[in-house]
C-alpha cells in the first residue's frame, strides 16, 4: 500500500513537472538599443522600367534598362526616422524613328538618351527586436529628374536636355551583413508627369509621363 502510494505520489510530480516546463514561457527578445545618429552611404543597381513603356521601346528597342547611382542616408534619433539624397543613371542607344497612324519609319539616325533622377526621400524604418539584422522600410520624397536626348546632324529643336519635377514612393528591406556593411532589395515607383508626350514619338503613343517603376540592389557600408 504505502509502495503504491509512493508511485502514485512520483508520477504526480512527474507529471506536474512536464507541465511547468511546457507552459514555461519562451525566453524575451533583448530590447532593442536606442536610437542613434546613423550615417551611411551606398552604391546601387537596378533596373528601370519606364511608365513611357511604348516610346522607349521603338527608339532603343527596350522599354526599360540597367540603372547605377549612390547617395547617402542619415538614420535620426527618433524612431525609424530616416532622410537620404541619392541619384542614379539610365543611358541608351537607339536611333530615331517616325510614327504615324500607328506605322513605324525607322529613319537610321543614331540617338541616345540618358534620363538621370536626383532623389530626396524621408521614410521609416522598422526595427525587429527578434531580427535586428533585418531591416525593412518605407520611403517617399521629390524626384528631379532631367531627360537627355541628342543625335548627330539633329537640329536643337530635335534635342532635348531638360529637366522637371516628379515624385517617388517605395520600400525595401536591408540585412545586415556586419555593423558597417549592409544589403538590400527596394522596390520604387516614379511618377514626372508632363515631361514628354508634346511632340516625336512619344507624342504619336499619347504618353507624357517620365517616371516608373524600378528594382535596385543597395550595397551600404556605414553605421
């Protein structure tokens, strides 16, 4: 009686046992450190895709290309706060091209084009306290963006070299590979309205609008 007693007794504690360590909450994240003034600068890749998809496609037989640039980003020390100045550049060649009634007329004059944005962002970033590595965020800001078009034996009405207003929304998540160097994927939409679509090609597609949408690769180095 009393053995039976005993082992009862045992397999209760057992028991007890395995619930407490099952209902034993998991260990809290480390908090995350303050924030700081953070400054950093980085180097970019991508590709652009141009909103004007039709017009680039008939010039340089291509609605889109490789984009490089780099600039700078300032971390705040007030949440995910961030501000960032940054420019890249897309250059293509192609020749000129007559439209009308919707019929192509290559004319096998050589052109290139060029389209260099500078950008002025503010975003926030969210930090993880159970992946501090991992850094996701949002942006948006003004784009400047100047428009470049030259070719020989073209007039200066037929070249263009200007510049209009814009601007851009997107976000993107940067890992961090070590504490001053970093990677990450961002997705951006552009819009400069009115800026083509008045006279060419563009004109004959009905398209006015400079912008796109782009996906880069950022390389940070910095704190």
């Amino acid at each position: 009686m009393i053995r039976a007693c005993a082992m009862t007794l045992f397999l209760a504690l057992a028991c007890a046992g395995d619930a407490v360590a099952q209902a034993k909450p998991r260990p809290a994240a480390p908090p995350l450190p303050p924030p700081e003034l953070t400054v950093n600068g980085y180097a970019m890749f991508g590709r652009m895709n141009f909103t004007a998809a039709d017009s680039f496609d008939v010039i340089l037989g291509d609605p889109g290309g490789t984009i490089v640039g780099g600039g700078a980003r300032v971390g705040l020390p007030f949440g995910g706060l961030f501000v960032y100045i940054g420019a890249w550049q897309f250059s293509g060649e192609g020749e000129r091209v007559f439209v009308a009634n919707g019929q192509e007329y290559p004319l096998g004059i050589p052109v290139e084009v060029s389209v260099t944005p500078i950008e002025l962002s503010a975003g926030w970033q969210f930090r993880l306290r159970r992946a501090p590595k991992f850094t996701p965020y949002v942006l948006g800001g003004y784009t400047s963006m100047a428009y470049k078009e030259t070719s020989d034996f073209a007039t200066g009405a037929e070249n263009a070299d200007e510049r209009f207003p814009g601007y851009h929304l997107g976000g993107g998540a940067e890992y961090r590979i070590m504490r001053w160097l970093g990677v990450a994927g961002e997705f951006v939409w552009t819009t400069v309205p009115d800026a083509i679509g008045e006279s060419g090609v563009s004109k004959e597609f009905d398209e006015t609008d400079l912008g796109g949408t782009s996906f880069r690769v950022k390389i940070t180095v910095g704190r």
